[in-house]
C-alpha cells in the first residue's frame, strides 16, 4: 500500500505533465471572494423568491423546518467536502476524488455526473429571471404576452452574464458580491415590514415551527425536501475554484461551512415571517398560475413598491447564474482539459486565462435547452421545476460520490490521518441520508407526481444517466490511455 506522501508525488508528476501550459490563473479569488461565490449560487434572495412558494405549497406552512431539516441531510456532505479540499483542493473536485480513491472510471462518471448537476443549475437560472421579468412587465402592464416575455428574460439574463464571465473570475465574483448585498437588504426590509404590520395585528407566531402544521404528510413533506435541498445545491461550487484561490486548503472548508450554517439561518427566519404574511391557499394559488409567491406578498405588503422584489430578483437570479456558469465551466474546462470532454472545452483565452470555450458552451445550452422545455411545457415555473428536480438527482449522486471518496481514499491512501469519525461515520451518515433523499424525495414523491414535472423528471434522469454510463465505458474501451492519466487536476 503506497503511503499519502507518494501518492502526492506520482499526483503532482502526473498533472504537471498532462496540464501544463493549460493552468488556470493562481490567486485569483480572496477568501471573501470564495464565499460570495458560494453564497451567490445558492442566492440569500432567490432561495426564498422562486423555492419558497412551492415548498409551502408542496407541504404547509413548516418552510422553516424543511429549510433547516435540509441543511442537516446536506451538512455530513458538506463535512466531506471540507476534509477532501483540506487534503487535496481540485478543480474536478468529486472527478479527482473518485478517480483517486476507486479507480479512473469511477471519476470520469463522477465527472460527468457532477458537470451534469452544475449544468442544470445553470439552466434553471434564465427562466427565473424570466418568471420574475413576465411579472414585472404584467405589473407594468407592457403589450407582450407572458410566454414572450419568458422567451425575452431566457435570453436577457444570459447577455450581462456571458460579458463578467469572460473577463475572468475576479471581475464575476466582484460583481457577485455587490448583488447579494443590494438582494439581501431588500429580503431584510421586507420581512422586517412584514413583522410590524403583523405584530400591529397580533399575528404573530411560532406554528411555523410545529412539524404537525405540515399539511400534506410525509409525501408533501419530501416533496418539500426535493426543493429545500436544492436550496443548498451549489455549496460545492468553491470546490471548483481550488486552482484560482489563495491558500485553498484552509479557505475552501471554511467557505462550505460558512455556506450551508449562515443560509439555513437566513433562509429559515425569513421563511418564518413570509409563512406569517398570506394564507396557504393564495401560496397554492400563485404556485399553480406560474407566478412566484413572493411577489403577492410584495403587492400585498408594499403595494407598487412590489416591483423592488422583481428589480431585486434580477439582481439575484443574475448572482446566482454568475456563480453557475464559473462553477459549470471550470468542471467543464478540467474533464476537457484531461482530454476526457472534447479538446476545445480545455483551451484558455487572453491573459486572464479564461475557459472561454467553457463559458460559452455552458452559456449556450442553458439558453438552447430552456427555450425547448419552455415549448414544451408553456409555464415558467413547470419548467424551472423540472430542470431544478433533475439537478436535485445528479446532485445526489455527486454527493453520494463524495463522501464514499472520503471513506476510500483516507483508508486507502491515508491510514494514518484516518478518522473513525470524519472518515467513516461522516461519509456513511452522508451517503445513506443522500441515498434515502433520492430514493423518498425523488423515485417515491416525483414518480407519484403528475407527468409533466413529475414522472417525467425521474424518466428523464435515468436516461441522461444512462447515456453517460454507456458514453464513459466506451471511452474506458475505446481510449485506455486517458484513464491511465493521475486524476483531472491537483490544484497544488
């Protein structure tokens, strides 16, 4: 059994050979800049704008509980997360993980798996800052229709964010970090607006917080769960930026944990004060018309003023999409650049050394593959359900993934460092809590659905995932010599 010393030496021989010349830039991205790009994909302002509604619809008015209960199934995850990057940051992150501790294979499906996730994060992006521009433009009254104006937002949102992107990391995270503050005061204000009427009224109370206020059983309990969890999806994304950050052995655990302990809190204590602000029925109401709850509450609350919470969620939706297509693209560029995805993926442009290709790929089939769903399905919210349900399953297994790397490569590779509980009992209460999460939230819950955004999601998973399994065994067969390669980038 080689000790961790020399699998270290054979990895960064490996990768210096295989990547050189194609390195991203170092030292790219501050500790703050590592958690606003965190923060930024799973978005204090979208979090409650486009999940909320639908999970108090999905499961009465206990959001705040589903809010925590979700960052519990995702905390041992994000505990194995912090251990692997302390140990070895990469780009490919669970590709490198996988790879290293079960076999090439194993990461290349990992990989794609992963890339998969963070590709539909990406895609779910455009149509929310469509939902939240037809809504703005209906306020106004503007003379378009609101599927048009769906059409318009997919591609509007795409134009400001393909321009930060490609002037690099820096430049996107800057203007990540501007928006969630401007988007977060603006959630702020209106909760605090809510709690003073209310309390004016003697509104006021804690069945939020009651698990037997949960209307719809252990059905629209997980159904809710699906979404909360989603909520938190994208915390890995630093994980990503390993080979632009400063010191990322220490700064990428702490900024996952940063991530999932500060928006469980924010998340849950706003979610408290909109479940006080309108009955459940108009939530359901709004839900099945497409329109995002919140912003009724805005009408309600602040009258005309309501039209900050879409101008606020343009802010948002496009923090949110910044932080998706850098994640995306650097997953995209380190499999590419390993020759495992199609070599124009893996070339970086102009001295920033951005993936530009990555960028541009990522950016193309957001729009391309919303816009068919949009046909297809004709409501906005049904659309931004579907790619958000099926980023949900690939999520999970990245999860899954991760924490049995954990487990692995410590006990393979690292018997000295291994810890009965960081590197067994983690990974075990993380796996098997993600593989509950699939099998009750996903197979269960969604298969018992209705088609469009139901069965049709579970369906659809299965055979992306098919594809990806058979497209990696051809590889396996057809080009030996890539998967004896060390795994997709180090970033030491």
């Amino acid at each position: 059994m080689r000790s961790s010393t020399e699998v270290a030496a054979t990895a960064n021989t490996a990768s210096s050979s295989t990547t050189s010349g194609v390195r991203l830039k170092k030292n790219t991205i501050s500790p703050i800049g590592l958690a606003a790009l965190a923060i930024g994909i799973t978005s204090p302002a979208m979090g409650l704008f486009a999940l909320w509604g639908t999970m108090e619809a999905a499961t009465g008015p206990v959001t705040p509980l589903i809010f925590l209960s979700a960052m519990l199934v995702t905390l041992p995850t994000g505990i194995s997360y912090a251990v692997l990057n302390s140990r070895f940051p990469s780009a490919g992150a669970a590709s490198t993980w996988m790879w290293r501790s079960i076999s090439p294979l194993a990461g290349f499906l990992a990989g794609l798996a992963m890339s998969t996730y963070f590709l539909m994060a990406t895609v779910s992006a455009p149509i929310m800052f469509a939902m939240f521009l037809a809504d703005f433009l209906r306020i106004v009254k503007a003379p378009i229709s609101h599927l048009d104006a769906l059409y318009c937002g997919i591609v509007v949102s795409s134009i400001p964010v393909a321009f930060f992107c490609l002037r690099g990391a820096e430049a996107s995270i800057k203007v990540t970090v501007r928006l969630m503050l401007i988007e977060s005061f603006v959630v702020l204000a209106l909760s605090a607006t809510i709690l003073f009427l209310k309390g004016r009224e003697g509104g006021i109370d804690f069945g939020a917080f009651n698990p037997g206020h949960a209307t719809q059983g252990l059905t629209g309990f997980w159904s809710a769960m699906v979404v909360g969890v989603l909520g938190f999806c994208g915390f890995d994304v630093v994980s990503t930026a390993a080979e632009e950050a400063h010191a990322p052995r220490t700064h990428l655990p702490r900024a996952i944990f940063i991530t999932l302990g500060g928006m469980a809190l924010f998340w849950a204590l706003n979610a408290w004060v909109f479940t006080l602000s309108i009955p459940v029925s108009e939530v359901v109401a709004y839900t099945r018309a497409g329109i995002p709850a919140v912003t009724g509450i805005a009408e309600r609350y602040w009258g005309f003023g309501s039209l900050t919470v879409d101008i606020i969620a343009f802010t948002g939706v496009t923090a949110l999409y910044l932080s998706c297509v850098q994640g995306s693209s650097r997953i995209v560029f380190a499999l590419a650049r390993h020759g495992l995805l199609p070599a124009m993926l893996g070339r970086l442009a102009g001295k920033r050394r951005v993936p530009r290709n990555a960028v541009l790929g990522v950016l193309v089939c957001a729009v391309v593959l919303d816009i068919a769903t949009l046909i297809v399905l004709r409501n906005g919210l049904d659309v931004f359900n579907w790619w958000s349900f099926a980023l949900v399953f690939f999520a999970t297994l990245t999860f899954m993934a991760v924490n049995v790397a954990n487990a692995v490569y410590f006990f393979r590779f690292a018997r000295q460092d291994f810890s009965l509980f960081t590197n067994l009992l983690v990974p075990i209460v993380g796996f098997f809590v993600n593989a509950y999460l699939l099998y009750a939230a996903f197979f269960s819950a969604l298969w018992s659905s209705d088609l469009p955004t139901g069965r049709s999601v579970v369906i659809g998973s299965l055979v992306i995932l098919g594809v990806e399994v058979a497209a990696a065994i051809y590889m396996r067969a057809a080009s030996p010599a890539l998967f004896r390669q060390d795994a997709p980038i180090n970033a030491d």
